[in-house]
C-alpha cells in the first residue's frame, strides 16, 4: 500500500511539475535571468511549494511517526557552513546552465527529453565524484 500511495504521489508531484512550467528549462532560465528578461511567473509556483512543504513540517513536528506508520526524522543541523555554500552554489551553478534541478529532470527524462538524460547523467556522476571526495577527505582527516 506505501508504494502505490507513494507513486501516486510522485505522479502528481510529476503533473504539478509540468502544470507550472517547471520542466520547461527555458522558462526557468528565464525565471533565474533576474539582470535580463526576468520571468517572474515561477515565483508564484515557489511560495505555493514552500507554504505546502511548511504546512507538513509544522503537521510533522512533534511526531515520530508519518500517518502511513514511517519514522520521521527532522533533521537539526542549522549551520551555515563551507560545504553547505559550496552544494549551494553548485546547485544553483547546474539549476541556471541545465534549466532543471533534479525532480523537473526526472520528469522530463520520464517523457522521454533528451537533454534531461544528459542532465540525469551529469547527476548523479556529481553525486558519485562528492560520495568519493567525501571519504577520501574523511580517511585523510583521521
């Protein structure tokens, strides 16, 4: 039952996406070309995202447990760090040169976009290259 609700929820995730405009990378490239021809219509979909994701952190404190039974771990780190910058600035560096950021990417290489499987690629190589770099700084620091 977790699956098929959690699909379902992926699949309307995936419409919402599409609905917005958030799988078109030209339009976002236009919402992040805030010196050029400034597409602000994004914005709206942003705030309407954040307000639902701070409506279920609020509906999930003090719980520890989801209503379908799953542990709940909120996570407690509130430091600004190097690192925390760095991913920033990579993200952000990815989000305006690929026009996607990692669930309109999904979206669009489930439709069947071929620069999203060249997005994808890139991806996940990042996250294996920063799982590497992690340990090796961690063996080098101990």
């Amino acid at each position: 039952m977790k699956e098929i609700i959690a699909t379902l929820l992926g699949v309307l995730f995936g419409i919402g996406l599409m609905l917005s405009g958030m799988t078109d990378p030209d339009k976002v490239r236009g919402f992040l070309d805030v010196a050029g021809s400034w597409d602000p219509s994004l914005a709206l979909v942003m705030v309407g995202g954040i307000s639902l994701a701070a409506i279920g952190y609020i509906a999930a404190s003090g719980r520890s447990r989801s209503w379908m039974g799953e542990r709940i771990d909120i996570p407690t780190n509130n430091i600004i760090d190097r690192r925390l910058i760095l991913g920033g600035l990579l993200f952000g560096a990815g989000w305006g040169i690929g026009g996607m950021c990692p669930g309109p990417a999904l979206v669009n290489l489930g439709a069947g976009y071929r620069g999203a499987a060249i997005f994808v690629v890139a991806m996940v190589a990042g996250m294996l290259v920063h799982d590497q770099l992690s340990k090796w700084m961690a063996n080098r620091n101990s």
